[in-house]
C-alpha cells in the first residue's frame, strides 16, 4: 500500500516545543461546516464573542465544502402533506424509537422560517429565478419536500458573512479535547494541522458541531478517502463530548447508502426523486418486491435491496434514466454536479450518458450516522440543543436528532440561540485554565511525533475498518460483533505506536483514535439492543424481529469512572 | 491521481491550497505552484476546481474509480 513514516517534501522534522497561544471567548464553536457557522451568525446577531476552530479553511470545509443540491421543508401550501404537523407524522414513524418529536419541534420546525430567510440573506437563495421552489420527492417521504437549489456557492458566502459579522476564526485548527472545570465545559485545546501551534481557548459555552463519524468501514473501491461524506468527518466531536462524560445516542445505527459503483459520490435522492428505474442484472425491476412503495421508499430499504440481490448473483445493479423527458434529464444532471460538483467530469470520463447507457450503482461503504434522513445519531441534546454536561451543546449531524442540510442550519440556528443565552447567564465569570488538563492534552496530542513510534495511521484506520466491516456490517450478531470487539482490543494495544512526521499527518493519527472511540460505542450500544430496527441500519441475526415493546426507545452510551462505555436504555413514547 | 493542476495556466495565486477541505494542496515554496501533496486524501469534491480562477484545475480518477470491478467486502 505504500504507507511510510518519511516525512514528505519540503518538511524539516517539525519542532515539539512549540509555545502554547491562550484565547478567550464568549462562544467556542468547534466544526465550521453548515451548522457550526450558522450557530456562529445567531451567536454573533445576540451580541457574543465567537471563535470558531476547523480543521480545514471554513469556506471549504465540511461535508458540503463543495456544494449540495437539496435541503428538505414543509412548506404551508395547503396540501396535507405540506405540514409541520405532516412532517412530525412522517419523522415519528420512519425513525420511531430514534427520534424525540419534542426535541424535532424545537431545533427544527421552529426555526424552519428563519433558516429560509437566512439562506435569503446569504444570497444564496433555495428558490429558482421565477421565484418557485423546485421540489422532489424521495426516500418514503409523502410528499416533495426536497428543495432542489444550487448549494454550489454556500459554504464560501457562509464563511464570509461570519467573517465579516466580527466572529473569529482558528482554520486549520484540529481540536483535541475539551476541557473542564467544576463539572462544566469551559473551553477546549487544539493544534494547528501544518504549524503545529498549540491552542487553548476559554469560552463560557462550547458547540460541537463536527458531522458524522466516516473512514470506519471499508470502502469498496479499497480508497478510504473516496467516502459518500466528508472524509475529514471521523466523530472526533462525538468521541471529545463522550471523554467529557457526555451522552451519546443512536450510535448502534450503520448507515449506508447507494453510489454509482466506483464513485462514492451523493446523488441517489436526485437519482430516485427525478424517476429513474433501478433494475438488475436480468433486466427486472425488483424494488417493489421488497418496498410497497419501490424506488421512492427509504434509503435502508433501497440498501438492503441492493445487497440481497447482489448476494443472490442478480447483479450488476443499475440505474436507467433513458426513459425521463429531455428537461427532466438536464435538471438531474445539473442537480447531481451542486450535490457532487465532479461527478458530471466522472460520468465524461467513463464515457457514460444518462440519456443513452445505464448507471451501474451499488451499496456505499459503511459509516456511524442516523437511521434516515430526518434523524441523526451522536451526541444527545435536548430541546436547547444542550447535552448533559453543562456550558456543552452539539448540532447538526454530530448531534443525536439531526440529520441532513435543513436540520444542519435550522439546529445551528438554534444552538447558536441557545449559547448566546448560556453565555449571558455567565456573566463576567470565566473558568481559570485547567492547566493540568493542558499539559496532559498536549502531551498525549504530540506523542505520535516521537521518532520511535513508526506505525503509519493508514495501517490502523486499515485494520480498524475490517474489524467493524466483519462484525458490524449490515448482518449483526453477539459472537460476531464481540468478535469485532476483541480484534479492537488487539488494535488498541498498537496505539501506541501510532506515529505521524508531520502535523497533517498528527491531524490524521488523532482522527484514527477518535474513530475507535467511536467504535466502541457503537458495538456497546449495538450488542445492548437484543432486536432489529431500520432494516440493514441494525440487523440482528440473533434478534431479527423489531420488538416495540421492549426496545421503543434509544440505546444510550456514556463512559463510566474507568473510562470504559456503558450503555442504557431510554424508551420514547409516541403518540 | 486527482486533483491535476496544468503548470502553464496555473499562477500560483494559492487559492486552491486553502480551498481544498482535506489538506491535501501545498503550496511548494521552492516553486511558488501548488502541489498535490495527499493525493490518497482527495475527497474529489471539485472545491479547489470550482475555485480555481484559471480554470488550471482538472480531476483525474483513480483507476479503482474508473474501471467498477469487485465485490463489495460487505
């Protein structure tokens, strides 16, 4: 594979006594991707003191850095499916036992209005020139709710305006961990990914807002990077609030979804929401067979689909669209180019036109998210977008209840109310520094540029995704998912050894750690929930009947006082 | 492997080392062009294309990418 511990080009052996730089602020938001800088605007509007630490620079940065193509509302137009009423229905039967309607009504519907008009202020409008919404449907929904709109430009205008409204930003800063006093959050460290400058920044309230946890599961095409979400997107959010004693929820849930075969790019709710028939290798549509509701049922069913055909040799799996009229093909085509801005130059390249040839599609890698596209998974936060451990919130796809673009900005929206409040309430009265905190971050951040440490991250993220792949896959069981639990075990005592030359390669070896933390959580809380639930998302061949009347609710992970995860069960009632 | 920067249109303006979200685009200090110095880290999300004010930028499949053989490990 050609992994080495060489340092690449141009780069001298980097200095390990860099001088530590202190920062104070009202707000700390770490993640600058949709949520976190929509978090950052409300923050700001109320009148605190924002500083925000990406990895990246925050106009590119995240799971949208490149653009996106659909963003999901109710609209009020008098057709019954049309409602907030509607969509509360539809999100508490397809996530029923994952989803808590109480906390959707508050960090989504409420703030639906302003998350419009916020995209109107950024001048990156969800409504076509005319004016008109251009709306498709999808995923089991009962009715368009998806926005298609040219997303192409919105991270650049997002990271602008917070720019200019005064907030401050750390790019190219990868938070280590947050740090802690009395009980509370009060501020968090990190390092910059090419200086290797150390951070330690004061704040009176910290979001996290760091995406979704990818890079766990093998990729079919064997290239890690080449992931349907962000690849810099690896839990590191969920794995800082669960070493902070935070809760995490929804985390047993595999996620997977459906990519032209090669190219783990989005496009499948264009795909399916424009018309396009899915068909197999003997020429038969098969998705009504296994969905009432065929090619516009949920995506884990539309999964599920794929893998049993494949198994059962009815493959290749393809996409046809020959049949959509010539306006209808244009606009998908130009819909999948803002949701993934090279996948037309892929399609070019391998010679394929949608109007004359087939797509062959197939099931993405896996990757740690939420049953469906109005539920999230991560850390656990209530109606305020607050977790358990005080001065600590999260929001959009690292937190529990979000799921996708709208809820990325109507929660971001809505944390930002939230710490702009708790930052109030704190008044003039900032943490000291934990300073003992701080050194033992540091040294454990800097460890791997030891010159005795020489196993590249690539080789752990490499073993690590074949343990979660053979026992976390899409087919669960007890022996199988210990199993992954005990190649875990192996794994972790070669963390040690983990060693990078170069900060970029630091970011990496500490995205690698937080990403079996993760793990871990995953299988305590998938070996808890003795049933199924949401198809391929959590199938247990020793419990392959989904039980309501036992596990109507989410498993919960927390660490206990050695540190280990521990799970719980909190049931949910539903109308 | 992507991305592909064609040196003679490229200026070295750098816009492309801070647009890319995976770190992967480096500025080279000894040639003053950027360098793809992660390529296995590339997301292939089209940022540093997109904006790129040269059109210098041009993304190049890995083969796996390309040629759709093999059976997923799940």
């Amino acid at each position: 594979m050609g992994w080495s511990l060489r340092p690449a080009f141009g780069v001298n052996r980097p200095q390990q006594t860099m001088n530590a730089e202190y920062l104070e602020t009202d707000v700390l938001i770490i993640g600058g991707g949709v949520a976190g800088l929509n978090a950052a605007l409300t923050a700001r509007e109320a009148g605190r003191e924002v500083l925000i630490m990406d990895k990246a620079v925050i106009e590119r940065s995240g799971h949208a850095a490149g653009g996106i193509d659909h963003f999901a509302a109710y609209l009020e137009t008098g057709a019954e499916w049309d409602t907030r009423d509607a969509y509360l229905a539809f999100t508490g039967r397809s996530a029923r036992g994952a989803t808590d309607l109480s906390v959707v009504e508050k960090v989504y519907c409420d703030e639906l209005q302003a998350a419009i008009q916020r995209y109107e202020d950024l001048g990156c409008s969800l409504r076509r020139s005319d004016g008109s919404y251009f709306r498709t449907q999808s995923f089991g929904q009962p009715g368009p709710w998806w926005i298609n709109f040219n997303g192409k430009r919105m991270k650049p205008l997002l990271g602008r305006a917070v720019r200019t409204e005064g907030c401050r930003v750390l790019d190219r800063v990868s938070t280590a961990d947050l740090l802690l006093h009395d009980g509370q959050v009060c501020g968090a460290a990190g390092f910059h990914i090419r200086e290797g400058t150390f951070f330690v920044v004061r704040a009176k309230a910290v979001l996290l807002a760091t995406g979704g946890t990818n890079r766990i599961y093998q990729n079919p095409t064997g290239l890690s990077f080449n992931c349907w979400m962000c690849p810099a997107n690896t839990g590191d959010g969920e794995a800082m609030a669960f070493r902070a004693g935070a809760r995490l929820a929804n985390v047993e849930y595999l996620r997977m979804t459906v990519v032209p075969k090669g190219f783990s790019a989005p496009g499948l709710n264009a795909l399916v929401g424009m018309g396009g028939k899915l068909i197999n290798g003997m020429g038969q549509e098969f998705m009504e067979r296994y969905d009432p509701m065929g090619i516009k049922g949920a995506r884990h069913k539309l999964a599920h689909a794929i893998l049993t055909e494949l198994k059962a040799h009815r493959g290749p799996i393809r996409v046809d669209c020959r049949h959509l009229a010539p306006d209808a093909l244009r606009h998908l085509v130009t819909t999948l180019s803002y949701d993934k801005d090279t996948l037309p130059r892929y399609f070019q390249q391998k010679g394929i036109d949608l109007s004359r040839d087939l797509l062959e599609v197939a099931t993405s890698e896996g990757m740690q998210g939420g049953p469906n596209e109005v539920c999230g998974s991560g850390i656990k936060i209530d109606r305020d977008c607050a977790t358990n451990v005080p001065g600590l919130f999260a929001a959009g796809n690292s937190a529990d209840q979000c799921r996708s673009l709208h809820m990325a900005v109507t929660s971001g929206i809505h944390a930002g109310r939230a710490l702009a409040a708790y930052a109030a309430r704190m008044g003039q009265s900032v943490s000291p520094v934990p300073e003992p905190q701080v050194k033992a971050i540091r040294e454990r951040v800097f460890a791997p540029m030891q010159e005795s440490r020489t196993v590249p991250w690539q080789e752990f993220e490499d073993v690590l995704q074949r343990a979660l792949t053979e026992g976390m896959g899409p087919a669960r069981s007890e022996w199988g998912m210990k199993n992954a639990w005990q190649n875990l075990d192996l794994l972790d005592q070669w963390k040690d050894q983990v060693g990078a030359r170069t900060y970029h390669d630091l970011c990496r070896s500490q995205e690698v750690y937080n990403m079996i933390t993760v793990a871990r959580c995953m299988i305590t809380a998938a070996l808890h929930r003795k049933e199924s639930r949401f198809g391929q998302c959590h199938y247990r061949l020793d419990f392959p009947e989904t039980d309501d009347r036992n596990w109507l609710g989410q498993v919960t992970v927390m660490k206990d006082p050695e540190g280990r995860a521990f799970p719980s069960f909190l049931p949910i009632q539903y109308a | 492997m992507p991305p592909v920067i064609n040196q003679e249109l490229c200026t070295g303006c750098g816009t492309c080392e801070d647009s890319c979200p995976l770190d992967v685009l480096y500025m080279d200090p000894e040639q003053d062009k950027p360098c793809v110095k992660y390529p296995e880290e590339c997301w292939h999300c089209g940022s540093c294309r997109q904006d790129c004010p040269e059109g210098a930028i041009e993304i190049r499949f890995p083969l796996r990418m390309m040629v759709s053989a093999g059976v997923a490990p799940y």
